[in-house]
C-alpha cells in the first residue's frame, strides 16, 4: 500500500470522536492534516496530537452547515499546504427528534447541511485542484442509516446519508477517468460522542459491544492507502455483536410527540 507520509488531507469534523483518531493516526504515517471542525479548543488540541505524532497539522473552525464557509475550507487548505491529495467528509450529526410524525423542519434542514450541502460545497470546491494534478480520493462516512433507514438513525439523518451515497457513487462513476476515488463507508454503531444526543442515550453496557472510533479510522486509512489503480468504493462495518435496540426504537417513535 503507497505511504502517506508527505500527502496533503482535509479531513472534517477532526476536534472529537472519529475524525480526532483519524487525525493521529495520519500524524503517525506522516501527513499533512488540515483539520476542520466548530470547535476551535478541540482543533488545537488535534493538531497537537498530529505534530507529536509526526505529522504535520493545521486547522480552520469553520460551520460546514453554511455552504460557502465549508467551500471556503478547500482554498484554506490549498493555502496551508499547497496540492490536496485526499479529502475525507466525516462531518456529520443526526437530530435529536428521530419520526417523520415530529420532527421539525429546522431540525430536517441543519442534518441535511451538514450531511448533504457541507459535502456538496467542499468536494466540489476541491475537485479542480485534484484533478489539476492528476487525481485524488475523496473518503465520505455514510451510515448504515442510508442502507437500513428507520427510527434509529432517524428519519432526517438516513435520508441525508442516502443522498451523500448516491452523490458519491454518481461522482465516482463522473469522475474516476480524471484520476478521482470516491469511497463511501458505512457503519453501524459507534461509541462516539454523536450518541449523546440519541432519545435514549446508551449506557455503558450498550456501549461495550459497540465500534470504537479507532475501527472506523483503520477503514478511512485502507481506502486512502489502496494504490491509486484501485477504488474500495462502498465498505459496510458494523460491530460483531448485535444489541437490543428495541427500547431506543420504542423511545424514538414518540419522541418530539406534543
């Protein structure tokens, strides 16, 4: 597999969870990681983590639910670190209200920004340059949401999901002639901060079955590390134990009921 060390990579939602493993662990083969995240506290700390691990960081607070602030990103990090290699779309929240029955439209419109149009809006605005210097690979986190839709992603969050797979697999089959990889992974759960706002957030034991954020980087690392002749582009993880969900879905079904 080609090595990494000295490639270029903007990578979202970096400050916490999957991206922040992410981030370290491209440190450690020694790339360069533009990361890019609200939080700014969160984005120091992971670019710290970059350099100490051998790698070379930078980073941009920047709301990927506005369109032109998550295009903005691209020129940023062309900026910092001149040709871009790899992009990976790891960004993303669910709502908190999951039916169709309740939930609001604000709530529908910020999952499908970030989700959707924050996606749209960045891999466009980095396309030119990859394809400018001869290809790139584009690595966006889907969800088993958008292959099993229902009350546990919710409604919102497993129809953006779908969307972004779809404008994945329509991009990869637009643009793989101009050198470009587009890969679409899709997990199932995963002990990460995003569960926090679920109906019924799991406990410990739930949790204790669950992916760690560490198994989803290794997936993100094996699609960028493929060499460039070959596209790993749909990869489904889940974890090996299967929990009972049937009072989150029980939870979920009512909740944002008046």
């Amino acid at each position: 597999m080609d090595s990494l060390k000295g490639k270029s990579v903007i990578l979202t939602g970096a400050g916490s969870g999957i991206g922040r493993v992410t981030a370290k662990m491209l440190g450690e083969l020694g790339a360069n990681v533009f990361v890019v995240g609200r939080r700014e506290n969160l984005l120091k700390e992971s670019v710290k983590e970059i350099e100490a691990a051998g790698g070379k960081g930078a980073y941009l607070s920047a709301d990927l639910e506005d369109g032109d602030s998550a295009a903005n990103v691209a020129k940023e990090a062309i900026k910092a670190f001149g040709n871009i290699q790899y992009l990976v779309n790891n960004a993303g929240h669910s709502s908190k209200v999951r039916s169709m029955r309740y939930v609001e439209k604000d709530d529908w419109q910020s999952v499908f920004n970030v989700n959707v149009e924050g996606v749209y809006r960045l891999t466009q605005a980095i396309l030119p340059n990859m394809i400018e210097n001869g290809g790139g690979t584009v690595v966006t986190i889907s969800s088993m949401a958008a292959i099993n839709p229902g009350l546990m992603g919710g409604v919102p969050y497993s129809s953006a999901k779908a969307a972004v797979a779809a404008m994945m697999t329509a991009m990869r089959q637009e643009l793989r002639e101009h050198g470009i990889r587009s890969c679409t992974i899709y997990p199932a759960e995963v002990d990460t901060p995003i569960l926090d706002n679920r109906p019924l957030p799991p406990d410990e034991q739930a949790r204790s079955t669950m992916m760690q954020p560490e198994d989803i980087a290794e997936t993100i690392l094996l699609c960028m590390r493929m060499p460039h002749r070959t596209i790993i582009q749909d990869l489904i993880v889940s974890p090996t134990i299967q929990r009972d969900v049937s009072e989150d879905m029980k939870i979920a079904k009512t909740l944002g009921s008046k």
